[in-house]
C-alpha cells in the first residue's frame, strides 16, 4: 500500500496522472522480488566495507601512476574473479606526478617578532610544477576573486605570490548544495594559478576547497595553459590563507614556498572491468562503478574506495542471491579520475561502437554518507520507469529520484554520448570536509550508510539490466565547463547542473 | 525582582533559607551598580579580541623559551603600561625545548603492496627525546591500556614501539564533561613513555588525546622518571593509531620513526605582571590571569591567549568606566604553563609572604567558548557571597556556581597555599578537538563569546576586589595526581577534582 501510494505521488510531481505508468517497460513482479530480496541482502552485507578497508588500509593511498594503484587494480581483478566474472584489464595511458617536499613560512610580516617566522600550512595541488629546492620568497598579494586580481593590474601582481582566499560556503553545503558551494570555489583551485601568472605572479596559494576548520589542506587538480608560465600552485589551509589576508591589510607579507612535486613520464594504468553475464541481452550492459584512483594526502576511503567496493558489492549480492540478470552487470573501477578522467574516456573511445548498447551507468563518487534517492542523467521519463524502484528505496530513505543532466563523475564521459547515468542522492554536508585530505581515510565510511548506498545501487542497477527496454539514449553536447575541469585535471560533479526534481 | 529570586534559589541549593545571606560580606550598591556598567561595557568591547588576534596572528606561537614568547613578554607588558598598570617581568627559569624533524611509516604490514610504504600523521610530544636523525625501525604492539602492556609483559615489548590506541571519549565530552574525558586519555600521554620504557620499548606513541577526526596530531608535555630509560615519544593522530592497531591485529606492522627534537639549555622567561593599584586596601590582591606561552604547532589561541587577553581586558574596562577598585587588581600573564606551571609555581615562591593577602585568583585556560557560570575552588561558603554576582551574570547566561577544590590551572599554585581559585565554567565540548593542534587558532575564537568570558571575569574580578571582608582562605595538600602531572609537564585542569555545584 505505501509503496502504491509512493507511487501516485511520484507520478503527480512529474506532473502526470496516476494510471499513466507506461506498461511498456515494466518490471515483471519477480523482478520486483529480486528487487527485494536483493534490498535486504544490502542492508545485511558486511562486503563492501571490508572492500574499503582493504583499499584503504592496507593498500592505501592509490596515487595514478604509483605502485598502490597497480595494487589496488589487481586486487580488485582478484576479488571480482572470486565472484565468478570475466574481467578485463583495459590499459589507461596516464599522467604521473609525485608530491615532493612542501613548506610555506611568513618571513616577514606587520608585528613580526624579530626574525621569528609563522610556518603555514600547505600542501601542493596536483600537477603543480616545483619551485627551486631552496624555495621563492616573495611578497604576497591577497584577493578574494579574479575580479579583484584583475583590478589589482599586472603593476601590482608581477614578481608576487598570489593568494586566493576565497572562502568555502560551508552555509550553503549544510543546506544541501555541496556541489555548488564546491563549484564557487574550486575554479580558483584549477584555474587560480593561469590567472595569476598572466598577471606576471610567480606563485600562486588557493584557500583550500572545502569544508571544516580544521588547519588541513586540500590538494587536487591544477591547470595550465598553452602559452602562459606555469607557476608552481599550491593550497593554504582556510585558517592560514585568512590569516595572510589579514596580515596583508595591515602592511607587507612576505612568503617562502617550497613546493618540490615531479611530474614523471606518462604510465600505464588499468580500468578494471568485470562482467556478470547477462542471460538474455549479454550485449547490452549496465554499468556500475568508482574510481579506484585518489590523492596521496589520505587513503581515499570516501573518495573513492567506496565507490569501488559498493560497485563490487552489486555483483556480489546478485551472486549471493543465486540471480543471473538479463543484460550484462559490468562492475569497473575506473583509473585516474583524478587528474581528469582519464579511465573513463579511454573507455569510451575504445568502446564507442557499443555504447548504444549500454542500458545505462551508475556511479558513487560523493562519499559514503546516508542516500535519500538518485540521481537521474537522462530523459525525464526514465523516473517513470524508475518509479517502482523508488517506492522500494523509501525502506531505507532513499526514494527520491532527480533528473538532472549528467550524473556521476567518470560516468559523465558515457552520458555525454547519451548514455544515461545514476548516482546515489547522497548526504554531502560533511564530504568536503574530508576530500582530498589526511583526513579521508576508513572511519570517515559508517559500515550503515555505505550499506544503505549498497542497497540502492544493486537494487538500480538490478532494474536496469533487467526492464524489458533499454531507457532512451539522450547525447548532449559537452558542456564548456566540462571543457574546462578536464583541462584542471577536476572531476565533473553533477551538481554544477540545473536539474529537474521528483520526489515520491 | 529576577535577580533578588534567582538568589534565593541559590540559598535553597546550598542548604540555606532565604534570608540568611551572609550580611557581613555583602557588596555596597554602589559596587552592584559599578558591576552592571562592567558587564554591559564587557558586553560590547573589541579589546580582548584584539589583543588574541596580535598574540596570535602577529607574534604567532609562543614556545617557551622562543623569541615570540619574549616578544609577547614585550607586547602585553607595554599594552598594560599603556592602561596605566604598574608592571613587572617576574623572571622565571624555565625548560627550552624545540621541534624537529617528525616522520612515521608503515615500512611493512599486511597486505602491503610490494614495498609501498604508508605515511602516518605523527608530532613529538613536548619534552620528547630525538631518535637517531636516520630514525629507528622496530614492530609496533598495539594496546588499549597500561593493564594490557603489563599483561604482554617485557618478552613481547621489548624492542618495540609501543602504540596506545586509547580513545578520547568524545560521547564524555559532548556531555559536558570534556575535563574527565581528557583525564582518561591524558595519562598515556603524560606516562606511557615511562610504562613502556619499563617493559624495554624503544619508543612510545600515543592516540592524540582530543576529539575530531580530521587527522590531526595533538603535542602536550610527556614525561620522563628516574632510572626508567628515556625513550622517543610521539602523538599519532588518531585515525593513524586505530589504523596501526587494526593491521597489528592482522599481522606483523613494522613502523620508522624519526623524531628529531631538541633539548636546549634552560633559558629566561618572564611572568608579566601588572597592578591596578588598589583605592583602599592596595596590599590586597585579585589576580585575573591567563597563561601566555603555547604549544608550538598551532598559535594559541584558545590556549591560551584568550585568557591572557581577557585578564586585559578586565584592566581595560575598569579603567574605561573610571573606577577604582578597593583591593588590587593584578593582570598576570603566566610563563611557561605548558611544561609545568613554571611561572606561577615561581610566582607561589616569590611571593609567598603575601599570599595570605591575595583575595582570589581567577584564570580562564580552557577556551574562550561560551561561559555558564563561575567555578570556585574554595570553601562552599565563597558561593553564596557571590549569590548576588551570579545573579547579575545571568543576563548573559553565566549564573551557575559551581564549587570543587581548586579553579584553573596555573593558579592552582595559588589554589594549593589556599588561595581562592576561580575559572569560567564553559562550554567545552568542542575545546579538546583543537587543543594543542595546529588547528588552535584565531578563528576559534568567537568574538560574541569572548565577550561573555570578559564579562564574568570582569565583573568576578571586580566583585572580589571590592568585597567588604577577604574570602577564607583554606590551604590544601597538593594532590598525588597534581604531582604526576606536574612531572608530566601537564596542567593540572580542575575537572579532575570532585566538586559540588550550586546553581541559581
């Protein structure tokens, strides 16, 4: 009855009538017992999290490029041929970078004790080139915006060290808009250091990206450009690029950076990809996936080594069930999204001709947190279809379905050549917190909540392989600020996107 | 009419009728009303604020012993002068101590990917001794408690590094009780190295005692004993100590350890001292006081330059409102709290001869949150004549009386010889997550709330100061856990203590 009821409900917000479910491409009721019976198993399933702990704890850090990630890559091939799937090992040519030494230290300063330096916190972003091993020393110019740089003119920021501190909107976050408040900030991130060297700045700190307040960095992507110096960039912890503000307003601030990353010769990585068979439509295939890469600060548990483990848990589950699905369940772990996707376009390249065939992709790279529905890249009448899947998902709180452009962030590379894509709608108030810290390691996933996204991922993905339809491909162009985050080595998040809501 | 109910409920509490206010000891109106300009003053002054953000943004951390801590010496004391305040350097001999290079890594453990190494977030413990610069390498054995070393005895320590994975309890401190809470975990800091010294270690780590979980490593004194050899000792944060303990639990865990710290010869600090001098009994004294040395790793903020700026803060405002108290009032600022209460245990010594005339002491090292009332170490009757005092700091929440052995944490010197003992009894469920960290810095501090702490102290202090007769002195033995503490470089927090509470 709740579930029926759910269900004119979602209906009326899509602004139809109930009664009008196209019968066309419906789930058979066994399906729907799958359905359940794979929900429960879910939320009892202790395999994904120790999926996670094993990334994270005892491989670690899985940098692209670095021996933690081939690990990681056979590791997983090992796991999923334990459950019975075919897996392919797709090589990923990929950049390779290595953090080195990194110091920033105020040298001199208004109130300055002496020759007593204040140390600051700071962590290089990736891809970031080095500075002399000695370090630079240079006075600091502290801005807010690029408006605010342009108007300070090339006079004012030629021979200085630029310092971005542009603040996380941590209110906007608690609201429930993580990806905004991400999106307001990290432009200075990746693209922080071109405008500042056009500007003739030989060094350039972003305010880190992210929530909390607790002296960390966070690293991630940086952008070069064709024809403007590459300077080297790094990232302040909030507290210490409002602390250079601050010291800045009231006289000179002179800087020392020591930034030493190297960036080596490109690698060869690997996606992995492991299929459950499909009985009927072995061709057609429904994707589910994370990326096994992540920073080197921490150990990339919620970004994301859960990703992985909750795509690994579907096919464990469907098996555990004795279940064989009617298309093909591919379970990938996708290389190198940090440094700007590079797994997943190397996918798409090398599987373009199939790409019509794919019933649809399914991704988590938001954390671990608590879902409350998910996400919908693709035509609105897929959350008709999808209707009976989220009157099922309201038993762990996860019945809301939103259609947006684009979801996911490997994924997006498939959704824009019209696959359509899902992400769990996730609990992201405390995500930035820890991405790309120390700080993103095991305890950051609760064994529930990772659970409660296992549940609605195998549940989805179980839907889509076995619809009597494939759901209609939509291509859309690739958006200019998509464009712009693959030059920054930045992920695509979803939520940059306008975005149409149903909620059941 | 909400004040004169208010106390008597507090008579009520303390066993008393209405009625039997203690008539003799009563302030003049003319000394409430002084108060009520002092409170809404307090209420709406920059001064405090300003002066935590040049002690921390500006001279930055206060080492004992560095030059920042000299220069604070020179910025308090020419701040006072600048009030009017008669004042003084006490010099005060004190341990010099200095950080070095600090490293830990995993170099072998289960599940490791080939010779991939796993980086923990490690800090020297103040007063640590160095390892050799190249570090050492030896299995870790993790535990739980002093019982659980005991119980593997010297045949499975020796030549180990000792890891203690004790949890801060953050459900304690949540519940107010964030003193106790950090009882329970301090003293692995304070003698883990010792108990582990004991069985043949070659270095002890602690969990860092604390909440949050942002990767975050907390310092603090540690300690050494006689005949026990003296061993390297570090914090790991504490995702890095559950880490090490949970792949101990899967195999064998090699960790490298470099610490390279340094002990230097004794040096020079001074106590600042400044007098506003009393109208009527000058000889008498009222101490407001703060400690201002930190640990090195944040600026020192919450710990402690808030209570430094507020003990000014409380010169600032009598002078502002053109009073003059009857008794003394004497802003100190504390050297050396942080290895031992140096300075005023020096201060103790100096002026024993006239301890007997000071009237209380008040110090607030516990953060600059917002305050609920007043703790008292003292005799049970000290609370009912400040009845009417807390009946006045209800306007800002700050009513309750609580009274226990001794207040504060320097000034349990003080305390010990019988001194009246006072400290703002504050919120600190969230104090322990930056203190001692990197992350205890000038945005924790909440102007609104130091506002309310100077308002308390300003007012206390005041009250204390003009009260017709001294308050009882009653001298205590030092406790057997001050001790401890004291040879563990610990302050000695009064939370420890039992207590009895009165609230109106």
């Amino acid at each position: 009855m709740r579930a029926a009821s759910t269900l004119v409900l979602t209906l009326c917000a899509c602004g139809l009538v109930a009664g009008q479910q196209p019968r066309s491409n419906a789930l058979a009721d066994s399906d729907l017992a799958a359905l359940r019976t794979l929900h429960a198993a879910a939320l009892a399933s202790d395999y994904a999290y120790e999926r996670v702990a094993y990334l994270t704890d005892s491989i670690g850090p899985r940098l692209t490029g670095s021996p933690q990630y081939a690990a990681a890559v056979q590791y997983v091939a090992s796991e999923l041929r334990k459950l019975g799937l075919d897996v392919r090992l797709q090589p990923v040519q990929v950049p390779r970078w290595e953090r080195g030494e990194e110091r920033a230290e105020l040298v001199a300063y208004p109130g300055q004790a002496g020759e007593a330096i204040q140390r600051l916190v700071v962590t290089a972003l990736g891809g970031s080139v080095a500075t002399p091993p000695e370090g630079i020393t240079a006075e600091v110019v502290a801005v807010r915006s690029f408006d605010e740089l342009e108007a300070l003119g090339a006079e004012r920021v030629a021979g200085k060290i630029v310092v971005f501190n542009q603040p996380f909107d941590q209110r906007l976050a608690e609201a429930g808009h993580a990806g905004e408040a991400y999106g307001q900030s990290v432009a200075y991130r990746s693209n922080g250091a071109v405008a500042a060297a056009r500007l003739g700045a030989i060094a350039s700190l972003v305010r880190s990206v992210g929530g909390a307040e607790y002296r960390l960095p966070h690293t991630g992507g940086t952008s070069y450009t064709e024809g403007v110096p590459r300077i080297p960039a790094g990232a302040l912890s909030a507290e210490d690029a409002a602390l250079v503000e601050r010291l800045a307003k009231r006289g000179p601030v002179r800087l020392r950076l020591v930034l030493t990353p190297r960036t080596l010769p490109d690698a060869t990585d690997h996606n992995v990809i492991g299929d459950l068979k499909g009985s009927e439509r072995p061709d057609e295939v429904v994707i589910v996936s994370g990326h096994l890469d992540s920073w080197d600060l921490g150990t990339g548990a919620i970004d994301d080594a859960a990703g992985v483990a909750v795509a690994m848990e579907v096919a464990n589950l469907v098996k555990q069930a004795g279940l064989r699905p009617k298309r093909t369940i591919r379970v990938v772990a996708w290389a190198a999204e940090e440094p700007g996707l590079f797994g997943s376009r190397r996918y798409v390249k090398e599987y373009a001709s199939e790409l019509r065939k794919h019933a649809g992709a399914i991704e988590m790279d938001l954390g671990a947190a608590h879902p409350i529905g998910i996400e919908i890249g693709g035509a609105p009448s897929i959350a008709e279809v999808l209707a009976p899947v989220a009157a099922l998902l309201r038993r762990s709180g996860a019945g809301m379905l939103r259609t947006g452009e684009l979801a996911g962030s490997d994924i997006i590379a498939l959704g824009i050549e019209g696959v359509p894509t899902f992400a769990p709608l996730q609990d992201t108030r405390r995500y930035f917190d820890y991405h790309h810290t120390p700080a993103d390691t095991l305890d950051k996933v609760s064994p529930v909540e990772l659970r409660e996204n296992a549940a609605v991922i195998t549940v989805l993905a179980y839907a889509l392989a076995n619809l009597p339809e494939m759901l209609p491909h939509t291509p859309r162009p690739r958006p200019a600020w998509l464009e712009s985050r693959l030059r920054a080595g930045e992920r695509a998040h979803f939520p940059f996107l306008p975005r149409r809501v149903s909620s059941p």
